[in-house]
C-alpha cells in the first residue's frame, strides 16, 4: 500500500522553509501531496492558484514522488478523499507545537486513520514565516535570502501594484 502523505497550508507566499519540509517529507513517504488551501480564515495576497505556480517555480525537479494541489473544506475531508496516512506539518518554535498539537488532536478526532508527523525547522528557516516575509516586503526589505527569486519578484508585482500595503 502507497504512504501517501499531505503536505497543507497557505503557502503565502512560499519561503524556502516551507520547500525544505517538503523535501524532507518526500524522503519518509512514497507520496507528498502540497495541498494549498483556497478557502481558509487567513486573507492571502496571491490566488490558490499563483501560489500552485509559485510552488512550481521553486526548483522541484528530482522529487518524483511530489504532487501539487488545491484544495477546500476540511482538510480531514481531504485526506480521505486522496488516501492519506499522514499530515506533515512544520515546527519553527514552542508557540507552533503548541497550535499544531491542537489542530493535529483535532483532525485525529475527526479522522483516526490519520497522524500528524511534526518535522522540525533548521535552525536557518526557523524564524521565517509567510506572515514576516510579507511585512518585510512590504516595507521595501531585501526577502531573496528566504524565498526563491520568482517569490521574490511576485511579492515586488504586488507591491507595485497596491495589492497589499
């Protein structure tokens, strides 16, 4: 039976910790699907789908057993649709177990078949966040150290043209 697990966020925009999971994910499964959510509480600057194109334009090569989604609803209704086993979810800090340990009891409660598998930020992207990396472009700061340069040049487009300030 395939291990088929996914990947889920906003990935907006994606940094490079984010593309460092995935790899890393991609060595323990037979599968990984980055699932980006379209429908969440969050107010993103780039469509579901800008930020599948993003995610491509990362350099993926060479992870054959990587696949890119969208998804809406819940992610536990996601995961039974595509036969996961597992969520793979990021851990930079203390604060994030603390959310992610929720929301893993949460979809566990709500589909048992599935666990979380917590991997741990290097200590180099450990303090990155979508969140921060906007706030830094948005105030003119040099980002290219922690996203690919397509990310880099997608968030300037934005800027340019006032979609987020």
């Amino acid at each position: 039976m395939e291990k088929i697990a996914v990947y889920p966020g906003t990935f907006d925009p994606v940094t490079y910790g984010h593309i460092h999971i995935l790899k890393r994910a991609a060595k323990l499964f037979d599968k990984v699907i980055m699932a980006v959510a379209a429908d969440n509480y969050k107010k993103t600057i780039f469509t579901a789908e800008e930020r599948i194109g993003l995610i491509e334009a990362c350099g993926l090569q060479g992870l054959n057993n990587v696949e890119l989604d969208i998804f809406n609803g819940l992610l536990c209704d996601y995961l039974e649709k595509k036969g996961a086993v597992a969520i793979i979810r990021g851990l930079r800090a203390i604060s994030d177990f603390e959310y992610e340990m929720q929301m893993g009891s949460l979809n566990r409660h709500l589909n048992n078949k599935v666990e979380t598998v917590f991997l741990m930020a290097d200590s180099e992207y450990s303090f990155i966040s979508s969140s921060i990396i906007k706030n830094v472009a948005v105030l003119g700061g040099n980002i290219e150290q922690f996203v690919p340069d397509k990310v880099a040049e997608a968030l300037r487009e934005k800027k340019e043209n006032r979609i987020f300030s």
